[in-house]
C-alpha cells in the first residue's frame, strides 16, 4: 500500500524546480511576485523568473 501524503506534505517536498513548475501553474501574470519588467506569458520564462525569486530572501 502507499501511504498517503498531504498536499502540505506533497508541497513541501517538492525540488526547487518542481516548486516553481508548480506555483507557475497557480501564478498569473497580473499576481505574479517573480514579475519583471519583459515578461512573456511564456511558461518556460515564468518557471526561470519564479526559481530566481524562490531563491531571494525576503517576504512572501
């Protein structure tokens, strides 16, 4: 049997890559915190940009 994870569990353990796939899914560009001045509605572009802002500090 699997064990069962919680989507918490599943969000958390994720690579930093499959982090910013995944919150580049949930992200549009008007919300975006990664937005930079030449963005594209361009999925690949956006999964750059959101893996450069996870990995700044500040708030979120």
């Amino acid at each position: 049997m699997f064990e069962k994870k919680s989507r918490y569990d599943q969000i958390t353990k994720q690579s930093l890559d499959d982090m910013a796939a995944f919150l580049s899914w949930y992200f549009d560009c008007d919300r975006c915190p990664a937005k930079k001045e030449n963005c594209a509605d361009d999925c690949s572009f956006c999964m750059d940009a959101i893996t450069e802002w996870l990995k700044q500090d500040g708030q979120l």
